[in-house]
C-alpha cells in the first residue's frame, strides 16, 4: 500500500477540518470524536479485506433482535 506525501498531508487535514466540524456540531470530545473513527476504521478494514460482511440492513435486523429480547 503506497500513498504520496501530499495526498497524506491532505488525508490528514481533512481529517482534522471533519473532527472540529463533528465535535463542535455534536459537543463530544476529540478523544471521542477519534475513538469511534478508530472503530469505524477497523471494521471498515476487516470489510474491504474480505474478512468479514457488513451490510446496514444486519445492523438492523441486530438491533430488532437484541431490543426484543431486552
């Protein structure tokens, strides 16, 4: 996996200009703010990998079957 420089540089920027935009729009902290991008990225990770298949439609079913059996 290769990436110039620049194209990190920009990466990195637009990651910062999303995180003040987030935490200031919704409140929550940078430590917050980072942490749920660190377990977006690594479930986004085992996806594009092939290791695991994620669909929204299995977090809604999930989320119907965890609700009624609580």
């Amino acid at each position: 996996m290769e990436i110039q420089r620049e194209a990190l540089r920009d990466l990195q920027d637009l990651q910062e200009d999303m995180a003040q935009y987030f935490c200031d729009h919704f409140g929550v902290s940078g430590e917050t703010y980072w942490t749920c991008v660190e377990s977006v990225a690594q479930v986004k990770l085992l996806e594009v990998t092939g290791e695991i298949k994620f669909d929204h439609d299995d977090l809604q079913r999930f989320k119907e079957k965890y609700t009624e059996e609580n």
